[in-house]
C-alpha cells in the first residue's frame, strides 16, 4: 500500500468511512467487539493480513502445538512490514490470542498493528511492546485453553464482518472499519471531501444554525458551502 | 423542573435513590447498560425528553431520511433547556445514534445530557462537544445503519426500563436511574435523609463498630443515630 | 496461607499461572467477567472465602433480609484476615452487590481483597475504602433488587469457574486467577522457573531471534537458556 | 386488503419472498424468533396491526392497569376483521402477551392472526381458541409480569424487524416476512413468476441436472425454461 | 405433601398461579428455560427437593467422580416418594445432567419428577424410563463434560428463580412455576375460585361480550358473576 | 469408510461416544445448537464434508455469487457419496445456508446427511427431499441475507467444535457428535462394551437395585457383570 494512500486515510476518521461506504450499499464493514487497547493510539491504516482460529480440541490445541508448521509462529515470520494481523478468534473473550512474546515479535517485523474479535493475555507485557493494538479485553489463558489456530491469509470473519487478504483496515478511537479493497479508489475521491463538508457544518452549529436544513444541506446551505469552498 | 428539586437530588446518590424506591416497591428503575462516557462528568438531573428508535430497514433508513419531518434533527429542535435526552436504541451497539454534530447542536440548545441503552460515533468530536453523556459504548457506523428513528416524547424502553416523559433522571458513576414522575416528592422527602444516615453508618465503621446491628440499625443503634442528629 | 506462598506467587502473573495448569491438564481457572476495578491494583493472592447468591424473590430478598443471621453482614464478620471474598453473585450486572459501607468494614477486618463475577454499587464510596476490588461493573440497585444472599464457604460457581473454600485465588490485570488448593505445591515449584524462562526468551525476541525453534524452544534454544541459567 | 392479493400470496412462500425482496435491496425483513404455535398452520397474509409493550414498571404494569383505556383490551376491540396483530414484546421469554380469554375475543373478532417476538401463556388454552399464531414459545406469568403495555398502531420492533402499521404480513412454516407497503404491487408482479420457476428447477433436480449452469439459470438453461413456460 | 393439597393443585394451571402470586408481589415465581419433555406430560405437583451443580473442574468433575459420596447417585437415594428433584444446572446446555440410569432409579424410587434448567442426555433412553420431566433440551455429554455435583437440599438458583428445600413446584405445558412454601395456604385459598372466574370469562367472551368491563370485571360483571356462582 | 465401521458406529449411541472420549480427555466433541430437522430420523454416521461460511458482504453475497465457481453448487458437485456435509454458518440463524433444491442435488448425489449450526429454508420442501439434516431451525431468508460462503474440504467450526475434513460425525436425537479420525480405531474398540454394559445397569436398576456401587461398578458388581458376560 502506498504511502499517499495511507496518509489520505490517516486523515478520515472511520466514523466518515462508514458513512461513505454506506451510500454505496455497504452497511457491515464495522468489526464489532474490538476497541483500542491504550487511549491515544493514533489512526491505523493498512493491508489486512488474515490469521484463523477454531475451538480448542483438546487433541490438537497444546502447547505441543505452537511448534506445529501451521502455528501462530509461522503466521507471523510470514507477515509483511506495515500489514495489520486481523485475528478471527470467534469472539472468544477467555482465551488470549497473543502475549507479550509474540507482539515483540510483530513490532520487530515492522508490522504496523493487530486487530481482532478476541482477547490479549498478559496486559502488562504486551502494553510494553508498543504494538497498536484492538482487540475485546484481556483474559489471563493461553490461545490453545479455547481456540486452535488452523491457517493464515485466508477469508474470515472478525467481529461479523467478513474480511479478505488485503481489504483495508482503518481503526481509530471508533473501532476498525474494512474497506473492500475493490473500492479503495472510490473511497479515497469521496472520503476527504466528506470530512471538509462535516467539518464546515460544525462552525455552522456553533454559530447557532438550527439543523435542518443544514444537515443534511438544502439547496440554501449546499450554495453557502460552495461559496465557502471556493474562498478557500 | 425548578432548582431547588435539581440542587436536592445533585446531592443524592443514584445508590441511594434506589435503595429509596426498593422501599416503595420499585426494584427496576435502573439503565442497564449506559455509563458515563468519560471519568469524572458530574452527577446530571432533569425530566426526560424521549426519543424512540426501531430496527433499520433498508428502504427506510438512509441518509436521505435524515432530512424528514420525522427525523432526529427535528427532535433535537423541539428539546428545552435543561432536558435530558433519553434514547431507545434498542441496546443496538453497531450503530452510533450520534456524532459530534447532533451533540453540539443539543449542548447549543441547552440541552443537559444524553442518555441512551446504544453509542455513540466519533468519540473524539463528540467528547469535544463537553454535552454530558451516558451510553454504552462507541461505534463508528451511523445510526441508519442499524436503527430507524420513528419519534420523540412517546414512552420508551431505555435499558430495560420504562420511562414515560418528563419521568425524572439522575445519572452519576453508578449510571442513570428514573424516578417516575408521580413518586419523585415522595423521593424528595426521604432521600436526603438516607444518605446522612449512611454518611454517618461510615464513620461508625470507620470507628471499627461491626455491622449486625449497625447497618440495618438495631434500636440501640438507631438510639446513638437520633442523639447524633439532636446535636447536629 | 504462609507469606513465602504469598511472596513467591505476587511475583508470578496469572497468564504464567493459567500455562502451568493447562500443562496439568486444568483449562477452566480463570474467572470469567471480573476485572480490576481501577488500573495499577497491584497482584492479589490469597485462599478463597466463598459468598454465595441466588436470584432475588420478592418475599426474600428485602432491606429487611440484611438483618438477618444468614445475611452478608454476618458473613463479613466470619471473614479471616487475609483471606479473598469470592462471591458467586451468578454473573448479575443490574444489582451490586456490595457498597462502601460493606467493603469499609471488610478493609477494617483486612480482608486482602475481593473478586466477584458480579457488579459493586456506589463507586465512589467503594474506591474511597481502598479495598482492593476485582469485579464486572457497577450498578447503582442494591443486592436484593436481584439478588437473595444464601450462605458462605460453600462451594460455589464465580465466573463459569468452580471455588472451593480454601482454594487459592491470584488476581492482577489480567484477571483472577484459581490454583486448586491440591495443586499448590505443584504451581510453587514449577511457575518461577516459567517466569525467567519466558524473560529471557523476550531478550531473545529483542536481539531479533525468529519465533520457530525459540518460542517453544526446540534443543538448540534449549541448550542456550541452560547456559544462561548457569551463568547466573 | 383485497381477497385477490391475500390469494396470491397465499400461494408464495416467505422464502421466495425473501429472495424477491432481496433483489429490491432489503435484507431485513425475516422477524426473527416467532414460529408456527403449531405444525400445520396454514400461510396467514395480512396487514399488520401494531401493538407495542416496554418493560414492566411496578407501579404501572399491574392487573389493574389491565382496565385502563390504553390497554390489550382496548386495543383489540379496535382491531378490524382480517388484521394480523403484530406485537412488540421486545423477545422478553418470560411473560406471556396474551391468555385464552384475549386470544378468543380476537378469534371471535375475525382477526386473521398473531404474530410477536414474545410468547403466549396458557398454552392449551390459547391453542383451544383456534387463532393462528407465531410466537417464541410459552410462559406462564401475564404481560404484567414482565412488560408494560402502551399503545397500538404505531411503528415498532419485531423480532428486529421495524414494522409500520398496514405493512403486510405473510407466516408460514419459515416464520414471518414482512413485505413494505410501498413495496407490495412489485412483489406481487415477481413473487409466483419466481415460485413456478424454483419448481421447475427441482423437476431438473429430479432428472440429475447438476447445480451449476441449472441454479441459477445460465443462458442455455433460460431457453429450456423459456421453452417450458411457452409449452405450459 | 398431603394427596388433597396435590388435588388441588393439580386442579390449577401455572398460568393462574403466576397471576394469584402477581397479587401478592412475586413477580420472579417462573422458572425460565424449562418445557416438558414431551407434550402431553400430566400437571406435575410436589415438594422440591433440590440438586446444585457448579461449573467442571478437570480435577474434580471425572467419571471416577460418580462414586464420591457426594455425588448424584447418593442424592437419589436421599430423594422421598413423591418429591420433585429441581436441579440447578446454571443453564448450561451442553452437558446432559442425568440419562437413562439416573431417571429409571428415580422413577423406581417414586420420585414425582424432575425439573431443571440444563438438559438431559439419552433422550430416547430417559424418555423410556417414563419419569415426568420438564428441562431445557437435550445433549450427548454427561454432566462432567462441563457440570460438577456439589451438594443437595440446599438453596439453588434454577431457570432465574430462588428455591428453597420444600417449597412447592407446579409444572404443566407452560412450564414450572415455585409457590413459596409459606404462601401455600393462601394460593389454597385463592387460586381455584380464579380458575372458575376465568372459565365464566371464557363462555362470556364466547358469547360475542367485548373485553373492557369484563376482563377484568366492572361492577355490573361482577353482580352477572355472583348471580351465576349462586346459581351453581 | 468401510460398511463395518459404518455399522459398528450406527449401534453406538452419540451419549456413550461423549463418554468413551471424556475418557481419553476430549470434552469438547459435541456440536452445539444443532438437532434432528425432524423426529424419528435414524443415527447418521460418516465422513466429514465441510462447507464455511463468513458474514455477508452486500458487495459479495447477492444471488449472482451463486454462480461463483467458489459457490456452495461447487461444493455439492464435490461431495462423495456416503459422506456427511457439516457447514459452519458460525450459528447464524436468520439465513437459511440450503432450500429445497440444493438439499435435493445433495440427495440425488448420495451424500448421507448434513449437519450445521446454521439454519434451513424451506422447511416444507427440505422435508420433502428425505435429505436427514440436523441443524438449528429454519428461517426463511437466503444465505445470502446473512452469510457468504468462502469454501470446502478446510478446517472449520461447527456448534463450538473444530471439525476437519474426514473426521467421523455420528448424529443421532442427543445431537452431533464429532470423533477426531485419529482416535477412530480406539472408539470402536471401546463403544460397543460400554454400550452392553449400561444396557445390563439398566437391567439391575430395574430389579431394584440401589446405585451406589452399581454405576460406577464396585468390585462386587463388576464380578458380578463379568459372569453376566460369560454367561452370554
């Protein structure tokens, strides 16, 4: 992903992603249950690199297991510099996907941040490593207490969205938005545009316009704005 | 809803006015699911300007919608000062009901607070607003993309909760509870005393007193408490 | 509970604790729903005293019901120093199940902390005794809007896992933690030798080390952690 | 609603109507959670008459506010001949709407069917009176128990479906599939076309067609089935 | 349990048991979750006699487990003729508490039945011991797949609901409902003239009367009534 | 898979199976929310077939990815003969995953059953191809509506349980139940004596005989069971 098409979407807040995807059709790109592990982390952007977990079977998920060829392990010695690991962990809240071990290996990669419908373990730890993390809380278990982990880059689903090798991810204090990456162009004509628009109705509120009218725009507001943007 | 009831019930723990209604028979006048969006927002008390949410339908909620008769933005118009927006989302948590813009709007009008079972989007402009707010959590996408707005100052269901208009709110760290407008002098008359009586059960603790007799007061107890007010 | 138990295992996390016992073959001890009530408590240990609830029924669960010889009031004075109240409160998050008055005197008692898959009520009162708490929220309705207390050091069920009395609890960020009191002496002698090993393997990860043959370690890895476990 | 459009869905399935309402761009018209009372019903169509319930508050929802003039009483005298009573009980399992004693004055009122996210009580009673029904299953205690009743012909919830009055209503063995008002001419111009086409496939099942090129139809299958249609 | 208490009941639906408790405040009297487990079962009326399970512990919830003293096998011995086994199972419906065995020795013993909020396993099995049982599904695994036995007689949670040793359980097709053992005499007193209201509603409504001014009764209803309970 | 394992299988209940692998340390074999689509159907035993599903995409999932060549067409055009198709539709149960006529193409090609934690659609004209399903109900919306499917023959979860290809299900009225391919050789070994001898407990408990020291076996019954077994 280049670099100028981070730095546009570095600029857009997910709230007007959403919205942008919506008027083309798109009303589940959202990936529910997963926030920002720390306040202040800055905006996310980046290619999703996908990792998949089923339950635990306890025949398969030990900790025999994480020197399996198709390991956690080798998931992350295969993830390109600045991709974000999206994690389908099905939601499992008591069983933590990665500790402080292997996001030190992820921010040493370069990988640019990890997201997933599931949980950390080791708080503490993984908070020292300074990867960017979203994911749905901590719990103390290891991975293989509730899930086994069976392949990476491969389509899954991450918080009811589903997600596919280099859709793109954004995630901010709103959560984490996919865009298809089939539609990136699209998004990226319209999304500034989008945020000029929102960020000009707020100076209209505070001056004390009422809302219809103003938002959405009437024919009246929509003239004002233009004369706005022209001036600029 | 005059000062002196707000100045009365700011000093009254929605723990306490809980305990006050149990005693009156009302064991279910708590929101469940809204907390304070961020730490430390003063206790918040007015009377309820409802607002009713239904599921979305895709010919129905659209952006287009926004601009109807029936639509947030002449909701928020027809706020008064001083009220506090309660809103029935269902308890949907994919769909913020409102962004920085909506929220300024209210604070502009006066409005006291929000309290809604749903989120809110754009955290970061919605909190720039200062409009105090209860709600259970942020999500990016916008209302329409999982709710229908269909009218205001109708009963509702808030957080498992009943609350008709101009019901009474009080919200604070332990979140937001109703006093049906029928009972609130009653509450107003033994509230206050509750909470000296527990101020004072604190130092009694404090002074290393054990609780059977204490709290609930036996009548040697309640004999110390009644000295303790005679010489206030 | 000795303090050299106490001591060796306030320096062992409980991510490190859930390996050990999955290792044994135990994956259900960590307490689901219950987090620290405010960030930086620092790691609680101690031997489990059970409280047990069921759900409220109206002619049971009353203000009245306090002063009753089976009430909560008469379980906290049962307390020992320093042991952990473990309250079974059915995973309830619209009633608290304790306030500041209750958690004052258990402080005064040194009672060393209490963790509950249930919610606290008046939090501002709770954090001000200082009562090192792990629980799922707060609510403002007293226990009895939905809960009826029914005894103490029994077995009981705290967030999906099963306590026996006696049994130890260790609590930090990441959650609570149960070693089975049969299987204490097994933890204590294997759980240090984890928390070095798995230091030295982020040494490792920091002078770059791959993940496979490191993380879990394969002979070579092996024979370099012996090394530095001799040169120490 | 005339005997002509109720006879033509009569012979449409609500899957079909699904997928037809799907093409037209609306994904959320199934109500989720209400099932055939018992087997056999046959397809009920209709429209739909709203009823609508919030939680129940003590001092509201009691058998005596069973005689107010905004009560199930009232509100199915009002209920004309050949409606479907669509009841929002918020999927609350614990309370049952409606008794044999409401059930039968809708029977005997030539109300068509009812259909609610919420469930019956007194099941061999209500069973006794022949109305047709979809609900979520059975509970003993009345409405009271649980909600508070508080209006009829207003736009509500379904089974996370929002339902306006005079929307139309088809139930059968599938559940119940709300079809827009505004929407029904063009269901009813491409809903039988699509069912004799889908029972054409199956005789191509049934002669070992396989699926791809058959279902759905590529451009060799459409002259076969264009070839039936004129034979027909 | 004397059999003309047993009469009585059996003469009442839990319908109008949950109605007759509602007037004296016990709103929380219908144990969720549970349904016959197959139509057709008779009313079921008895004193409880109650089982409590906690979640499995790998060390303690084993098949060697059965044998323990404290087990399942040595509550069945302990049960009386006549009595209701009600079996807290937390919910939990993934691991069968009882299944052919267990029911056969409860069945040869002359337990009334059996209630409980989990499920059963060996339907076809059980189902051929012909013990009345009302429960919330069925599943493969035996209860140590995910249950461990505690205790019997005690106070236990089941379906949402506290029930003592010896409170009374009425059961039919919808559901099981508890008469706290110290209302007894006056749900006696009360419930069968209800039931003979509500029939004299029926043959009304039958005869075309509309439901405001009978349902519930006016004061000229109620002068038609005690002329028709005369007339008797 | 050989007619002898077949056979051997379709004599051993899903109960006994759970308990044969409880005993090997598998405690999660059970597939969750999926049961017999209709009462009677005889126990199902095969291979596995898996089919996935992720959330839908309204850019992905529309009726024209039925012609995908990554379509669930494609996938039942793969399925041998005598295997058992189980589809991960991740327990979503308002989208139907197969109607009518792809259950009748599934018939057509031999393929023994499908098992999901999805839904069905159709329901009448599912019954109607004698396909044996287990599943979790029916709705009537096209998997389209909620999911969209991303491919066969992988690992997969199913109902909480992870499920690869050619592990052996066997489904009866206790629901699925999964046997790792691994462990095949020593579950028939095992099942068919732990079948014969519950079957002569059963026999005991009929003549009267009390549990303790019959099921578990003592000593003294178990002499007693193994002169039972010569004497055969």
């Amino acid at each position: 992903m280049d670099s100028k098409t981070v730095g546009i979407l570095k600029g857009v807040s997910t709230a007007t992603l959403t919205t942008v995807l919506l008027k083309k059709g798109l009303r589940n790109v959202w990936l529910r249950g997963t926030k920002p592990i720390r306040p202040g982390q800055e905006r996310l952007v980046g290619p999703a690199f996908t990792l998949r977990f089923t339950p635990a079977r306890e025949d398969l998920a030990t900790p025999a297991s994480w020197a399996s060829p198709i390991s956690t392990r080798a998931a992350i010695e295969a993830m390109p510099e600045g991709c974000i690991a999206v994690a389908d962990a099905m939601g499992v809240l008591d069983a933590g996907i990665f500790g402080d071990i292997l996001c030190a290996r992820m921010a040493k990669r370069g990988v640019a941040g990890l997201v997933t419908d599931g949980v950390m373990r080791d708080a503490a730890g993984v908070l020292g490593t300074g990867l960017p993390i979203w994911c749905d809380g901590i719990a103390a278990p290891a991975s293989v207490a509730g899930l086994t982990f069976v392949g990476w880059q491969e389509p899954i689903a991450c918080g009811g969205v589903a997600v596919f090798p280099d859709d793109i991810i954004v995630a901010d204090d709103d959560g984490a938005v996919l865009i298809p990456a089939a539609l990136l162009d699209a998004v990226l004509a319209e999304a500034p545009e989008q945020e000029v628009q929102e960020a000009w109705i707020m100076t209209e509120v505070d001056r004390g316009v009422p809302l219809p009218g103003l938002y959405p725009m009437n024919d009246e507001t929509k003239a004002r704005y233009a004369a706005f943007r022209e001036g600029q």
